[in-house]
C-alpha cells in the first residue's frame, strides 16, 4: 500500500517515522522505508483489511505511482481499487496469477475495469506482427484466464505495453491489438475521450 491517511482529510505517503491509519479500516499502518524496495505501508496486525489484496510486487507498486496521489488507492465499498480514474473506471494490476472466477467478482463490483497484466513471464511465448495501423498477435501456451474477461486487457512487456483489442481462443490462439509505449499508453489513459476510447471495439 503506497499510501495512508494522517488524519480523516490527509493522505501521506510512506516515509520514516509517519504516523498514518488505513483510509479503509483504520488500523494503524507500520511505514517499509527500506533501501531496496519502493517505500510503502502494511498493517500492523498483518492482515489486510481488504480480501482481495494480495502481496504487491515492485513492479505493481511502480505502476501505482505513475498515477496522481487522488487516483490512487481508492477505497470502495469494502474494497481498495489499485487505481480508480476521474471517468470512473478502475484499474487493476495483476502480477501474480488470478482465477476467472476471480476476475469476474471483481469486474461485477467495480464495473468498468481496465486489467494491466504483468507480461514479462511469457513475453517469449507472443509473437507480434505490424498489420496497418495495429499488431496482429500469436500466443503460444496462452494465460487462457485473461480469455474470460470482458474488460479491456493490457499487457506489459517491459519494453512496451499491448491492448488487447480481440482475442480468437480457438488454436492456435491469437487476435489483434495496438501497441504502445508507457508514456504513450499514460497519456491514452488519463485522456479526456478515455470512457469512449475504452469502449471502442
């Protein structure tokens, strides 16, 4: 968690020595302010308040704060979403694996969800290829989990993000989707047409 509240209006980020609460529980919040990890909170009873979460990568905290504090960490209902955007949609990162009965719950709850989905595992494994203006795609040993989903899939391969734009499952399995660069992807997203862009088949 990148971040806390030190009061009921203030959010803080981590640092050492802060003093901050849960915005969602209210538990206190123990500051990590190592030398090798992005600095971050947990719960000082250890056990996360929302049943969702799960323990953040680097990469998932990195992608957290690419996005403004007031996006950040939104707390819904009994949920915290990793990113929840001014046109309402929310955004998830996933870097571990998850069920489709997993994604389903959570995309019936938050409604229009964006994934990004940490790629580097199986970068190897997708071949792209430029066709026009867009990519077409193969994809050996599929993660078929992300073939269940209705939302918009990203992909981050490291050097580059894809969006998935659709997916044919039968085998070999491929579609096709548009290729981006972080910053290019960053500046889709937090666009003003983001609502329309997203729902754009």
């Amino acid at each position: 968690m990148l971040l806390g509240k030190s009061n009921p209006e203030n959010l803080v980020s981590a640092y050492p020595g802060v003093e901050a609460y849960c915005p969602l529980c209210l538990d206190v919040l123990v500051p990590k302010c190592g030398s090798i990890k992005i600095w971050h909170f947990a719960h000082a009873s250890r056990l996360d308040c929302d049943s969702w979460a799960q323990p953040e990568s680097q990469w998932h905290l990195a992608w957290k704060q690419r996005f403004p504090i007031r996006n950040r960490e939104v707390s819904i209902g009994c949920h915290r979403a990793d990113v929840r955007l001014d046109n309402g949609y929310v955004i998830e990162f996933q870097h571990s694996p998850i069920s489709p009965e997993e994604i389903k719950e959570r995309e019936n709850f938050y409604g229009n969800v964006i994934w990004i989905v940490d790629g580097s595992r199986f970068k190897k494994n997708f071949d792209l290829r430029l066709k026009g203006d867009h990519h077409t795609f193969r994809w050996k040993w599929p993660r078929r989990t992300w073939m269940t989903t209705n939302s918009r899939v990203v992909i981050d391969f490291g050097d580059f993000l894809f969006l998935i734009k659709k997916v044919y499952s039968k085998c070999p399995v491929g579609g096709w989707g548009i290729k981006y660069i972080a910053e290019e992807f960053m500046e889709w997203t937090l666009s003003k047409n983001n609502t329309e862009e997203t729902n754009a088949t």
